[in-house]
C-alpha cells in the first residue's frame, strides 16, 4: 500500500509504477483505492464508473480495469457538493457535511472491503493506494481509505513525501508519531519522491529520516519531467497556463470551475506540432488558433462562470473569427442555444442560454450514461475509441452527427469541420482525428503515432527510474505475510 504525507505527493504514479513492476516480475497485479475524489473518472468495460487513476494503474497491469479497483468515488459538483458513485453507479448527491456524518462509514468500508476481497481473488499482490495524508488527524473516525484499510489487509504500507515541496523531514516525523501505534507498525518505509540534484549528497538525510521515523528510507525517487502519465489531481492543471509559441498550432482549454476529464488532451500535449495550454481569461483565448470546451460536472454553473468571467464573449469572438472550437461533453453542450435542467439535476435553474454556436439544445436528465465505445468519426472512414460519461440529452438533427458510436448510435453536431461537439471523451486520443482538426488550422503532419505503444513505454520506463532507486528485495520481502 502506498499513502502519503500529503495530497499530490505522488502516490497514483508511484502505484502506476510499481504496478507495472510487479507484472514484469511475473506477478499478476491488480490496483485498489476504496474511496477516490476526482472528476476524471473512466468507464468499466461492463459501463461501471471509476476514479481515472486506477484506470490506468489497471493498464500498467495489462488488464481491463474494474469496479472493484474503486468501489466509492466522489465527484465534487461544486466546493461543498458531490456526487457519490457507489460501485460503479450514482448512489446519492451529499454535502460534505452530509457524507462524513450523515452516512454509514462501517457500511462504505464493508462494501470496499466486499470489492477488495473480489479482487484477491483473482490477482495478486493488490496495490493500493492511500488517499491525501494520513495524518489529518480530525479525519480519523471516518476514515475508509487510508490505515483503516493498511490495518484491516495487514498491508506492507509505504509512506511517501514530495521532496519538491519542502519540509519534507516535519512532515515524515510528524506524520509517523501521529499514528497510533497499531497503524504506525505497517508502515515498512519511506520513499521521497521529485528529488533534484544528486541523490548521493541526500545520504546523511536518508540516516537521518530513519533515525528519526524508525523505518527505512527504501528509495528516493528522481523528478523527471521526460516520463508521461495519465495525471488525477486536477491541481495540474494550474501549472499548465503556458503562452502560446509561434509556429506551432496554440490549442487553448477553457479552464471550467468543475472541469471533468482532462486527460482528454493528453495526446495533443505531446505532439511536437501542437503547443496546448489553459486560458483562463478573455486574453488567452485570443491567442489561439484552436478553442477546445472540455467536459464539467456541472454545466450550467460552468456556463455561468463563463458569462460573468467574459470567457462566453471571448470564445464566441473566436468562433466568429474563424478559428476552430470544438467542445466535448459539458462543452458541447455550452455550445448549443439552451441548457434545461427542468429535474433540476444540477441546481436550482430551470433554464440557460448558451454559446449559441450550435444549433441544438440539451436537457439534463437524471439517468447517467456510461460506457466505452467504438465510434467513426464524420463520413471520413477514421475510427476511433472513446468513452461516454454523462447526464443530458442534447436534441440535434441526426443528419448533422459528429459521430456514430457503435455503428449505430448518432452523437454530436458537426456544423463544419472548425465547429463541432461531441459526448465522447478520448475522443482526441485517437491520432487520425487530431491529424485532421490540426490539418483545418494549416499544420500538416505525415509521420504516424501509435498512442497506445507510447503509454507501453512510458509505463515501462516508469519502473526502471523506480527500480534502479529502490532496495526492491526489501519491499518484496515486506511483502511476504
């Protein structure tokens, strides 16, 4: 089990990496989290929702994920609101003062531990993952997901700390003499994560930190910027409002309030071709070749947000520049003439205007669809994959589809080939679709990219920089029950 001292420390890439360690090992692993909070959540095969992260912990394995890997899932529809995903399915809408005092925990942690004991079943070791810090201590008598689990499984349990941030020896210590004792004995060592520099010259802090927290320093973890992986936390985001660059295509993303998925512009980040950023004022749209609307848990709070920001004016002054915009999910449904939300499943508005760009209009529904998919994109022959995730029916004429899901399901409006949404998110994941939005903006490239075998790789490379700085025979010993 890996946990942290601290949110964004590093403990989904660090699960990733030792997932796909184990499976190079001959072993076959499986990845566990009883409660995430995240609005990147991903599709089961069987049209389950979980949290993004164990997802791709799931493909570092070489396996399909499931809902057992993540039995509860929060995904906040605004600072004090989420929507609870109980085993793959919507199970209640709860205020955070409703879920941690309102709801039975002894029943979320047996349904967690239900999940997990499914998953013994059939893969072992499971690799789990803690959630934010360990230490909070006002948290403890509801905890589902940190030492309550480590001390129920009996988990060799591993405490990470990001060096990068500072503070690194306060907060191992502290968080070490914390814990009560019971939970304080599973934790088998540290391991410090985005170190600069030569790790050599940490050799008197590792004795130190052992001195200090009893336990060994079994790895120190390089910060690499060369390796990709799928990212959770949405605090990335924030590190990602770069400036546009002359001679490549400038894809901004409308940063949203509650924006859900991120990970659908992964592939874009990567290409030599493409330079893409978050615009979070009117400014940063205007520098833009492309206006990409991404997907949002709340759509009509984000739709407001975009009028009283002037983010509504500045993308449809783009639009009517003639540059490309394109929205996915809750951005698709921004661009449409009307948001209906007579269930008032997202708040107490009945109905908003939007973008106007699209001719269409969108209806919330209460009924979540969830799903994989396979898709052909516009009567161009380019197929794709993708999945759906969301609430809403969005009314538009067939004959105008962006896509066709599954060869027969109509999703989308395709006004032209600058201006079109979509429900499906990964949708630019798919290499032949963004060779074609990029070529609508004058950049034409030849060469192929297999998306696929870049992850393979990056998930490969992933675990040498892991092994060659962790006393793997010591964490494989610590393993042994």
């Amino acid at each position: 089990m890996f946990v942290g001292t601290g949110s964004d420390v590093g403990k989904s890439v660090i699960n990733a990496g030792f997932c796909r360690i184990f499976k190079q090992d001959g072993l076959s692993p499986a990845p566990f989290k009883a409660q995430n909070m995240s609005l990147n959540s991903f599709p089961t095969k069987d049209g389950l929702e979980i949290g993004r992260a164990q997802a791709v912990q799931a493909e570092a394995c070489g396996i399909d994920c499931s809902v057992e890997m993540n039995p509860v899932l929060l995904k906040p529809t605004g600072y004090m609101n989420s929507q609870v995903v109980l085993n793959g399915k919507p199970w209640a809408n709860k205020s955070a003062m409703e879920f941690f005092n309102g709801t039975d925990r002894d029943f979320l942690f047996a349904e967690a531990m239900k999940a997990f004991s499914s998953l013994e079943n059939s893969f072992n070791p499971i690799v789990i993952e803690g959630a934010g810090s360990i230490s909070e201590v006002n948290l403890w008598g509801k905890d589902i997901t940190n030492m309550r689990v480590a001390v129920e499984k009996n988990a060799a349990t591993y405490l990470i700390a990001d060096i990068d941030k500072g503070g690194v020896f306060g907060s191992l210590y502290g968080t070490m003499q914390l814990l009560p004792a019971e939970e304080r004995k599973q934790i088998k060592g540290i391991i410090i994560n985005k170190f600069r520099g030569d790790i050599l010259l940490f050799n008197d802090g590792r004795r130190k930190l052992e001195e200090l927290c009893g336990v060994p320093v079994v790895a120190v973890i390089p910060y690499f910027r060369d390796i990709y992986i799928d990212d959770e936390d949405s605090v990335v985001v924030d590190k990602k409002h770069f400036k546009p660059v002359q001679g490549k295509v400038n894809i901004a993303v409308v940063q949203l309030r509650h924006m859900s998925n991120f990970t659908d512009f992964n592939l874009l980040e990567r290409m030599p071709e493409t330079n893409l950023f978050y615009a979070a004022t009117p400014e940063d749209l205007g520098q833009a070749d492309i206006v990409i609307i991404p997907g949002s848990k709340n759509t009509i709070s984000d739709m407001l947000f975009l009028q009283k920001q002037g983010m509504a004016k500045a993308i449809k002054q783009a639009h009517k520049a003639g540059k490309a915009v394109y929205g996915i999910c809750g951005g698709f449904q921004m661009m449409g003439n009307w948001i209906k939300d007579p269930k008032h499943v997202e708040g107490e508005i009945d109905v908003l205007p939007g973008l106007g760009i699209l001719p269409v209009e969108t209806i919330m529904t209460e009924e979540k669809i969830s799903s994989q998919c396979n898709f052909t994109f516009r009567n161009t022959g380019i197929k794709g994959k993708g999945y759906e995730i969301h609430m809403g029916e969005t009314i538009a004429e067939k004959q105008n589809q962006t896509c066709v899901i599954d060869g027969e399901k109509s999703d989308g409006y395709f006004l032209n080939p600058k201006i079109w949404g979509t429900y499906i998110h990964g949708i630019f994941d798919n290499y032949e679709v963004v060779k074609s939005i990029l070529a609508e903006s004058g950049k034409t490239i030849d060469s192929d990219f297999d998306f696929q075998q870049f992850k393979e790789e990056q998930y490969d490379k992933l675990a040498e920089l892991i092994r060659q700085n962790t006393d793997l025979d010591y964490v494989y010993k610590s393993m042994e029950l």
